[in-house]
C-alpha cells in the first residue's frame, strides 16, 4: 500500500489555500450582491426619470396644443384687422364720394 500520510507543512499549505478560496468566494459573493444593489438602484433612477420624461413630454404636448391655439387666434386677429382696415378705407372712400356728391348738389341750389 502506498503512502498517504501529508507532512504538517502540506496540510498548512492545503489549509491555507483552503481559506484563501473561502475568502475569495466571500469577496465575489459580496461583490455581486453589491452589483445587484446599484443594479436595481438604476434601474429605478431609469423608472424615475422615464417617468419624469414622459410627465414632460405631456407637457410639452399641452404647450404645443396652447401655442397652435393662440397661433390661429392671432391669424384670425390678423385677418379681422386686415378687413377693419379695408373696411375703413371703404368707409372713407364713401365719405369722400357723399361730401362730393353734397357739395355738387350744393352747387345747383
């Protein structure tokens, strides 16, 4: 039969080794349960400001549909200006034409 004995010095190196693996498997265990937290801590910032991106693209789109509405009012304020002034331009050209018309007829009395 062969020998199986391990001198003191085999078994420290195997013990150490040993406790060496032990405590790298600690290490990477805590350091994924590290990455997991900032992971899931992420993605709630991402939730978060989706969140926040979508509340202010509602608004935009409120802004927008405001800014169209008075856009049309003002052409309509632009139009309606336009013919007040056009209608003023009438009303004055029949001014013109009745106070001629009155001093012709003024002219034959």
């Amino acid at each position: 039969m062969g020998s199986s004995t391990i001198s003191v010095d085999e078994f420290q190196a195997l013990e150490q080794k040993v406790l060496q693996t032990v405590e790298l498997i600690k290490k990477e265990r805590e350091a994924r349960t590290a990455a997991e937290t900032e992971r899931n801590e992420a993605r709630g910032e991402v939730i978060a400001l989706q969140e926040k991106l979508t509340a202010a693209e509602e608004k935009l789109s409120a802004v927008t549909e405001k800014l169209t509405a008075t856009t049309e009012e003002l052409a309509a304020a632009g139009t309606a200006q336009a013919e007040v002034d056009s209608l003023q331009k009438e009303r004055e050209a029949v001014k013109l034409r009745v106070e001629k018309m009155l001093a012709q007829m003024d002219e034959l009395l």
